[in-house]
C-alpha cells in the first residue's frame, strides 16, 4: 500500500510539474510586470502545499473532514484548467520545432517577432480555454453543490394493483452529511421534499461519509421531513458500514455502524436490513424490499434472497438497493420480477453535462451502464438517483444535486 501510494504520488508531482512549467510559460508572456510571476508563483506554492499537506498527513482514523474537502476542491480548480493549456502549448512548440528545422536546412532566418508574436496569440487560446472549466469548477464549490433539482418520472406498470394507480414516491439518495456547510441550503432542500406531498419517501443509503456523530448536527433539519401516508424508509449504503477508516478496534467500528443504523430512527426512517414490508391500500399492497450495500466493486452485505422471502414475481414490488450494479447482476434478470429498483450511489461522479432530451454524459458511465436517471430492461426500470450531497469534491458541475419523484400509473409501459 506504501510503495502504491508512492508511486501515485511520484505521477502527480510529474504531472503538477509540466502543467506548471507550461502554465508559467503563459503567465510570462500575457504579463509584462514581475510582480505578477512572483504573485503566480506565490499562489501555486500556497494551494500546492495545502493539497499535499493535507494529502500526506491524511488521518484514516478521521477521514474526510472540511479542511480536506476543501484542499481537493483548490487543487482541482487550480489544476484541472491548466491541463487543457499543455496540449495547446505543446502543439504550438512541435509546430515551432518543425519550422526551426525547416529554417536549418533551408538555411534562412526566421524572425524572432514572428515567434514572439504566434506565442502571445496561442496563450491567448490556451487562456480563454481554460477558463471554461475554471468558472465552471468555481460555480461548481461555490452554488452547484446545492442547486438542488425536483426531477419527475412517470411510470406505467401493467401489473400495478389498481388501488395504487397515481402513488406517488419522493427518493433521495447519498446525503453524505459529514460534507454540509450550509444549513440555509440545506433547509431548502427539506423544504422542496415537503412541497411534493408524495404518498411514500425512500432514502437509498449514505447518510454520513465515515462516522456517525457526521449527522447530530442535521437530526432536526431531517427529522423535520413530514410523516408521509405510507411511511419513510431507508436502507444503507457502502460509506455506511466505515469501511474506508482504520479504527482502533472491531468493537469502536462495531459501535459506530450501530450508531449509523440508529440515525434513522432518530430521523424517523425504518431502516430496511434485507427486509420487505407490505404497503396496503384497501384490499391491495405493494412490497417495498431493502437490502443491504451490495455492488460489484464495494461491500456485498445485501441479500435479495433474504429480503424477498414469501414474495413471488406476481406480488409488484420496489426494490431500494444503494448500488446499481447490483441491478445489472443480480436484479434485472431475477424470476421472482422486480418491477422497480431505486438506487444511487454514483452521484453522476458530480460532474457531467446533461442537455435534456439531447445529451447526457459523465466520466462515470465507463464504469457504471447505469448512472443517472431511469433505466428498463424487459419492462423492469432502475432509477438512479444523483445524489443529496457531495463527496472528496466539494462541489458539483452539470450534474445537480436530486429529489427525484415517481408517479405509479397502471398500464402499458411506454419504455
């Protein structure tokens, strides 16, 4: 795990390194006054050396924690639009460089306002480049990460029971507690879930980011979410078990994965542990089915076997299961036929671009097939949330955060 951790950190510095030397490049050429590098090179020094401070003395016993939130999200908004000026650049310098040899063999000279000219030109570009992901990030930390979106699906099912025609469900996923900074915002998005008047909330796990005590502050704030006819119910998720921390002893990560699950009581959540609960309506019910954390790459606690028990593929159910590719092993295919499966997990890796009706697109779809929004196969939808909140980048760009809510409608599936 050292030698790794050193051999990433290695790539880093030599990455952060050409950026730099390219970056300076433009910053000498588009300005004249010495002050200015001596005030670029001073500012590099200073969001460098928070991020690798942070980076180096990282607590496993502690996590993540405002300060180094904080120190990830300068380093992206400082780096990350430098990368696009070193491809500008380094084109520019091969082009020089074939010119140079030209010149050579040519044996003429060429003018050095020439080059001076076309550098200025091409730092320009390389400047009015990265400033599109440089505002883009610092909206992303300073409005994004709470520019909470209401998003609605309508879905026909023709097996829906008739007394559940037009039930309507209100989801959040990922709420990653241990990140909030902002309780105005916060209160806001409670709220917007008020303001659906849903018949039934479902909360698809993460409520803290490592520790439990991440949430006290936020009891009030979610337990403040109105009782809703047909109940709230949650289930966990991977950053819920404190997988990712070193703790003293099996009994300390013991106690705080107690006290996570005890948070949802706190908050009036029953907390669904491989487990199903009927929902009836006069002489009707609809099985709501949680299980436990199960992903392809993450803790596998969940047990659909177990969670699903006395239930058969005529009885229609939702399925509250936090990882999606979970769906796309276990779910999509199983005979007992789930009809809807409600997860997150991915929060669209909290940047993206999403056109409505024309373009959806994240880093995170080469690792996910399903990602954002609604899925079907064979008539059986996922729904994956984006997210309440926000993790490691303190921020989200073109991926907003979600409250996601689902009418039920009985009938032919339009998928």
């Amino acid at each position: 795990m050292k030698t790794r951790f050193l051999i990433v950190l290695t790539i880093l510095l030599a990455v952060v390194a050409l950026v730099e030397v390219y970056t300076f490049q433009v910053v000498k050429t588009l300005f004249r006054p010495r002050w200015v590098h001596w005030s670029y090179v001073l500012l590099s020094v200073l969001v460098y050396g928070i991020f690798f401070y942070n980076l180096l003395t990282f607590d496993r016993k502690v996590g993540q924690t405002q300060a180094t939130l904080m120190a990830t999200g300068l380093f992206l908004l400082f780096t990350v639009p430098k990368l696009l000026i070193v491809p500008v650049l380094f084109f520019e310098d091969v082009i020089r460089v074939f010119i140079w040899i030209k010149d050579l063999i040519g044996n003429s000279d060429s003018s050095p306002v020439t080059f001076t000219e076309r550098r200025k030109f091409v730092s320009q570009i390389a400047l009015g480049i990265a400033a599109v992901p440089f505002l883009s990030l610092f909206y992303g930390m300073t409005k994004g990460k709470y520019n909470f979106k209401v998003r609605k699906e309508t879905l026909h099912f023709p097996d829906l029971p008739n007394e559940f025609d037009g039930f309507t469900l209100t989801q959040i996923s990922d709420i990653h507690s241990g990140s909030f900074d902002d309780a105005e915002k916060i209160q806001h998005a409670i709220d917007l879930i008020n303001a659906q008047e849903s018949d039934l909330l479902l909360f698809t796990g993460d409520i803290v980011n490592n520790h439990a005590d991440e949430m006290e502050p936020w009891i009030a704030m979610f337990k403040s979410i109105r009782p809703h006819t047909y109940g709230k119910f949650s289930v966990l998720g991977n950053h819920d078990y404190g997988e990712y921390l070193d703790w003293d002893s099996p009994k300390e990560k013991e106690q705080n994965f107690q006290n996570i699950k005890d948070l949802h009581q706190k908050i009036d959540f029953k907390l669904l542990l491989n487990e199903h609960v009927k929902l009836q309506k006069d002489a009707a019910s609809l099985a709501l089915v949680g299980v436990e954390n199960w992903g392809v790459k993450f803790k596998k606690a969940g047990d659909l076997a177990k969670a699903g028990a006395g239930l058969t593929a005529e009885d229609f159910k939702i399925l509250m299961s936090h990882d999606p590719s979970h769906w796309d092993v276990e779910v999509k295919n199983h005979p007992d036929h789930y009809q809807l499966t409600l997860s997150g997990h991915t929060h669209g890796f909290q940047f993206g671009i999403e056109i409505p009706g024309w373009l959806k697109w994240s880093p995170v779809k080469y690792v996910y097939n399903q990602w954002a929004g609604l899925y079907e196969n064979a008539s059986r939808y996922i729904y994956v949330n984006r997210g309440f909140g926000f993790h490691a980048y303190p921020g989200r760009v073109g991926i907003m955060p979600e409250i996601t809510v689902i009418e039920l409608k009985k009938g032919k599936s339009i998928a």
